[in-house]
C-alpha cells in the first residue's frame, strides 16, 4: 500500500500542473518508481517520508522550484539506492515488463 500511495502522489502531481502531457509522463514515471521502490524495499520508507514531509513544507509555501528540487533530489536519491539494492550493476532503472 506505501508503494502504490508514493506513486501516486507523482500522479496526482502531474495532473494538479493542467499540462496533459506532463501528467501523462508523471502517471508513465510513477509505475517505474513502485518497481524502484520495490526493488529498495523497506530501507526507503525513512526517506520517503521525510521526502515527503519536506515537499509538503515546499507546496504550502508555494515554492514550486524548492518542490521540484526536492523531487529531483528524492527520486536521485532512490535510484541510487536502487543501484546498490541490485547490486550496482547497472547504472539505469529497468523497465517494467
């Protein structure tokens, strides 16, 4: 349930923006990012949860570029965990199937 909710919420983001082809892109990144997550396992939930707190704080302050940061900086941090959960050998994210 974690996962599916992490990933929706880069859903429902990219559709709170209007842009119909940055939400499609969103809801495409946001079945990789519950494959990532998954392959993290339960070392992620620390992370994502203050991810997440630290993007509220950004959106009730209406800092949009301190959002995206954040983003930028929580999924950076994933794939590199993600990386070290599969051992390291491969510098990208594998496709779902």
């Amino acid at each position: 349930r974690k996962v599916t909710a992490h990933a929706e919420l880069f859903t429902m983001l990219g559709d709170l923006t209007g842009d119909r082809d940055l939400a499609r892109l969103m809801n495409s990144a946001a079945g990789r990012l519950q494959d990532l997550i998954m392959t993290v396992g339960p070392a992620a939930d620390g992370i994502i949860l203050n991810s997440r707190r630290r993007l509220l704080r950004e959106l009730r302050a209406w800092d949009a570029d301190g959002a995206a940061r954040e983003v930028e900086r929580h999924l950076g941090c994933l794939h590199f965990m993600g990386r070290m959960a599969r051992g390291a050998s491969s510098g990208r994210i594998r496709q779902a199937s």
